[in-house]
C-alpha cells in the first residue's frame, strides 16, 4: 500500500552560492539548481561555500566505524570510556571534535557517502557548526531511515548486534583514584612487609600507564591493582574517596576473574589473595574462606614456575587458608604432604636488608628481614595443618601440643622478643602466628585439661601484650592478622573460660571488652547464635546490597565453589538458629513495603472474581483451603 507521505528530502553535499546566499533549500543539481532554473537566474558553485549538514548515512557510518573498532582492537571501549569520562572541560571537547573533523577517516567517510564531494577544511564547515551541534539532540533514526531501507530487529543477522548493544558499566575501566600512590605506599609499608607477594615495579608500572594495556599480563597487573586500592581503602579509611567504592572492586574483580581462567597467570591469584585480606578486615572469614580456597586451588593448577614470586604466592595462600580454616573449624586445603612439595622462599632480596620505615616517621633498627620471617611463619602453618588435621582426641593433642611448644621455641630463637627499638610488623606477625596456633589447638581439643585452659590464658595475654606494641606501631587497622588472632582468641574465652574467675580472668575480660571496642566487633561475631562463623561489619554488609548483578555473582561463585572445595566434607545439614535481636522488627518493615507495592486494584472485588472466587469470599475460601488436611 503506497503511502501518501511526501518523501524525505535528502541532505545535499553543497548548496549552490546563490542559495546559501539567500538560505534557499537548494537541490544541488548541477550545473544549474531547480530554485535558479524556476527563477531564471545565473547558478554558480564557485565561491568557497563548505559542505552543508551532514550527509544521509553519516551518523550510521559512525556506528559502523565504533563498532569495528570494538570488535578489532582489544579493550578498546574500555579506554574510550576512559577517555570520555576525562574529557569534561570544553576546551578539551574541541580539540576533540577538531581532530576529528581534519582526520582522514573524516574524509574518507564523506567521500564514500558522497562520492565526487570536495574535501572540506574547518574553516568551510564553520558556518555549519549549528548543523554539528544540533545532532546531539536530534533523533538519529530518521536519518539511518533515508539513507537505508528499514529492517525488523529480528531479522537483523546476530553478529551485527554487539556494533551497537552497550556493556554494563565496569568500574574496573574507570580512571584510576587520584589517591592511588598513597594507597600503595600504605601498602608498601603495613602490609607487603609481612605478606610479600607483589612486586613494587609491577605495580608502579600498572598505575603510571593505566589504561594501555599491550600484553596480557598488564590486565592481570591492573587487577592487582585495583585490588589493591580497594584493600588499602578498607584499612584506611581515610584515604578512601569512594569513588569507586570499594565493594564495587571487589565484585567487579570476582566477576572478572573466572572469565579469563583459561589464561590463568599468578596476578589472578594474587588478586584473590589481596580480596582475602580485605573480606578477613571486615571480618567476613566465611567468604575468605571461599575465596581462598578458589586461590589455592588455582595456584595448584599453574605449572611451577620459576616466577621471583610464585612460591611467595603459594605460600600466602597456605597461610590465609589455614587462618580462615581455623577460625571456621575446617581443614585447610592442602595436607600436610602437599604443602611439603613447595620449598622455602629465596631470602637474598631487597625485602630481606631493608630497613622498615612507619608513616610516623619511626625507622627500624637493623634490616627487615621480612623474607627469612615469611619462611618462619610457612613452618608455623605446618604445624597448624598437623593440628587442623588431627583427631579431636585429647592424648594425641597434648602429645602434639608438647612438640609444638619445643618447634616453636627453637623457632622463635631465632627472632628476639619484639623490643621497643626492633619492632617490626614481620616480627610481631611471626609472634602473633605462633600465638594463634596454640589457641587453635586448644580450640580444636573439645574438653581441654586444666592445663591447656592455663595454657590458654597466658596465651591470650601474651597476645594482647603484642597487641599493644603493634597498635602502638602501625595502628589497630593494620592488619587483618590482628582480627583474627583476636577471634581465635574470644572463641577460646566463650567456649572455655567464659565460667572461670579469678584477678587473671578479670584482666583478660578488660582487655578482651577493650579491643572489642577497638574493632568494633560488638555486632560482628556472636558465638551462641552461629558458632564459628563470623558474620561481616555492618557498613560491609549494607555495600553488598547496592549491586544486584554483584551479589548474584557471589552468591553463584560460592555455592560453585562449596561444591567441591576442601578435602574435608562441609555438612550440608542445616541449622537452626534463634532469632537475631531485631531481626523480628525488620521483617515487619520488609512485609510493610512489600505490601504497599500491590495495586490497589487487587483489592477490588473484580480481581477475585477473575481469579475464580466469588467476589467478597476470597478470605473464607483461602482460610478452608489452608485448614485441609496435606
């Protein structure tokens, strides 16, 4: 059926000078326009007029021209909306458009469209700069329309569809913080001292030449990266500007990750091992747990590699494994005999002589020696994985725990005391670590003798006397060890000295409530209502709700990985727990707003009746149908 519409008229590469004088819509015939063949007047094309409007076709031919640039050169949208995010001020949008316009690419698309055009310079196209300028809010369909003819969406063939279907929004593509060189520094100095597993140029590198990425390692490079800001961000929250915040890091890395596993590399892991960090500081051990567990068997799949920091990894995933494993109860990932495989770290690095240097301007005395302490501590995991393995018999532990206490004496003789003068945090953490494993054991035994529970309550004063020296050196937010040490050590009071009395239990008490406060653990970890699971920090817990996409992804990675985690089967029994104060008073607020979001037009007597009820016995029949017998 023929349409009675008029035909769109087409935009032409040049009115004629005579027309652009008097603003004619002119037809472009040449040599001679219709306007000027109508009126009978001279039709010249001479004078130096530029191109008029855009041409039919020219906004698709951009699409076209985006779209293979997508496709063909790697992350290239990512930079570009990189790009765009920075090009805020004006003077920057016109350099822009002016690169554009004098470009070949230009020309070429204006010659393709047009063939037979002249090339126009900016100074022609000035007096169009309106036609530019208007395109940003005009409708760009009508002008596809002209140029060619419509086709359904559903016969458009699928591999068209990605030149012009948006990606969600990543954080990870954004510019970097402005603070970023801070947040490594911190790094640097608080956390890679105990925990050395980065390289310092890596990371430098990947912050000075964010976004280009030339190799598949600067991705991984920038992953670590970014894990990193979000890590130091949480610990210091000072320095966290929010934007992006950092659970919207966190999620975005854990999306990243399992899409590129099958180019595997150590900065993945490393990555992990940093998100570790941050989720046992917020005090969700559960979700470390996991997320440890996914790093340690990665790590397992990789080739051993002579990387200068491939056993540094392997070895911090033991460590963090058997931490989260103990505070949940649970076997580490690897046995005993597995971890064997993997020897010592090489010592004879620039981390090892060192000097150690706090933000408060306090220098160590004498080199760090945060290598030959990270080896230190791999054979207090060992020791660990002995207990975390062993039956819950109490012969066996005290037997085991007699060769423990002579391992760590030897062990620690190496190492002084933490001094005044020699504090270091590799130091205090290689004291702490022991300190944990002895609480461990003493947790894992069900009914400890009265010896083990005097063992226990001078371990837990020997702790917080370290605690003291650490907080007094870097601060209480320093190191996730910290909260752990100080959890291994509650549950050990609520499960076994919770009873006892005397001035020695009162002064534990005080200092047990003292840096309860420091972390800010009241609401955080409630031994009758889940033992041995620690629930996050509130603040944490509100972020996992602003992205939807985000939780769905945890929530996918965890059941994923609780499938076929550890070596030790996870009950799937579930539990029941009481109520959580509170708990009744949100569900009411929850019932509220779900009921204010039916139409009232459900409650109409019409609605029943579409349903099958007569109208005004909804309730009478709902309540027999619930009063039948199953």
């Amino acid at each position: 059926m023929s349409s009675s519409r008029p035909s769109k008229r087409q935009r032409i590469c040049r009115a004629c000078d005579q027309c652009r004088r008097r603003k004619s819509k002119c037809d472009g015939a040449q040599p001679v326009c219709g306007i000027c063949r109508s009126a009978g007047r001279t039709c010249t094309y001479e004078a130096g007029g530029g191109r008029r409007g855009l041409p039919s076709g020219y906004v698709r031919k951009l699409e076209t021209a985006l779209g293979l640039v997508f496709i063909n050169i790697p992350n290239s949208e990512g930079i570009l909306r990189g790009l765009l995010a920075e090009c805020g001020d004006a003077k920057a949008t016109d350099r822009a458009v002016a690169a554009w316009r004098n470009s070949q690419v230009n020309r070429g698309i204006s010659q393709m469209l047009v063939p037979g055009c002249k090339e126009t310079s900016m100074e022609d196209s000035v007096e169009d700069e309106a036609e530019w300028e208007d395109l940003e809010n005009r409708d760009i369909i009508p002008t596809i329309e002209s140029s060619e003819p419509f086709i359904p969406t559903e016969e458009i063939p699928l591999q068209a569809q990605p030149i012009i279907a948006a990606e969600p929004k990543d954080v990870l593509d954004v510019p970097i913080p402005n603070n970023t060189s801070d947040l490594l520094e911190l790094y640097f100095t608080y956390t890679h001292c105990w925990f050395p597993i980065l390289e310092r140029r890596d990371l430098l590198r990947a912050m000075y030449t964010y976004p280009l990425r030339s190799t598949p390692r600067d991705e991984t490079c920038h992953l670590v990266l970014w894990a990193v800001i979000a890590y130091s961000s949480v610990i210091h929250p000072d320095h966290n500007h929010g934007r992006p915040n950092s659970m919207q890091i966190v999620h975005s890395i854990q999306r990243r990750i399992p899409s590129q596993l099958d180019k595997l590399e150590l900065g993945h892991i490393q990555a992990l091992l940093i998100l570790v960090l941050l989720h046992l500081q917020v005090g969700d051990v559960k979700l470390a747990w996991v997320l440890v567990g996914q790093a340690t068997r990665f790590v397992t799949m990789l080739p051993t590699s002579s990387k200068s920091r491939f056993l540094h990894t392997v070895h911090a995933c033991i460590l963090l494994d058997n931490l989260a494993s103990a505070l949940l109860d649970r076997s580490p990932c690897l046995s005993l005999e597995e971890q064997l495989v993997y020897g010592p770290v090489e010592e004879d690095d620039v981390e090892e002589w060192d000097h150690w240097t706090a933000r408060n301007g306090f220098t160590s005395n004498g080199p760090l020696r945060a290598l030959s302490m990270f080896n230190a501590v791999r054979q207090l995991m060992q020791l660990l994985t002995r207990v975390l393995y062993s039956p819950v018999d109490l012969a066996q532990l005290h037997s085991l725990l007699l060769q423990i206490q002579e391992q760590q004496a030897i062990l620690l003789a190496q190492y002084s005391n933490p001094r005044s003068d020699s504090t270091t945090p590799p130091l205090l953490t290689l004291h702490l670590t022991a300190v944990f494993v002895i609480l461990a054991l003493v947790r894992h035994c069900r009914s400890p003798s009265a010896d083990m529970i005097d063992l226990a309550v001078e371990t837990s004063q020997r702790m917080f006397d370290l605690f003291d020296r650490y907080v007094k050196l870097a601060g209480h937010q320093q190191s996730p060890l910290l909260r752990c040490c100080f959890l291994q050590c509650r549950h050990c009071f609520e499960s076994y000295l919770s009873a006892a009395d005397g001035p020695e239990i009162g002064v534990l008490k005080s200092r047990l409530s003292t840096y309860s406060q420091e972390f800010q653990m009241d609401g955080i970890f409630s031994h009758e209502n889940c033992p041995a699971v620690i629930q996050p920090a509130d603040e944490w817990r509100s972020a996992l709700t602003t992205d939807p996409r985000a939780g769905q992804s945890l929530q996918n990675g965890i059941s994923n990985s609780l499938q076929s985690h550890y070596a030790t089967p996870v009950s799937a029994t579930a539990t029941s727990s009481p109520a959580l104060p509170g708990e009744a008073d949100s569900f009411d607020a929850l019932f509220e707003e779900m009921a204010n979001l039916i139409p009232s037009t459900r409650l109409e007597p019409e609605f029943a009746h579409n349903l099958g009820f007569c109208a005004g016995d909804l309730d009478t029949d709902f309540l027999i149908q619930l009063q039948q017998p199953p």
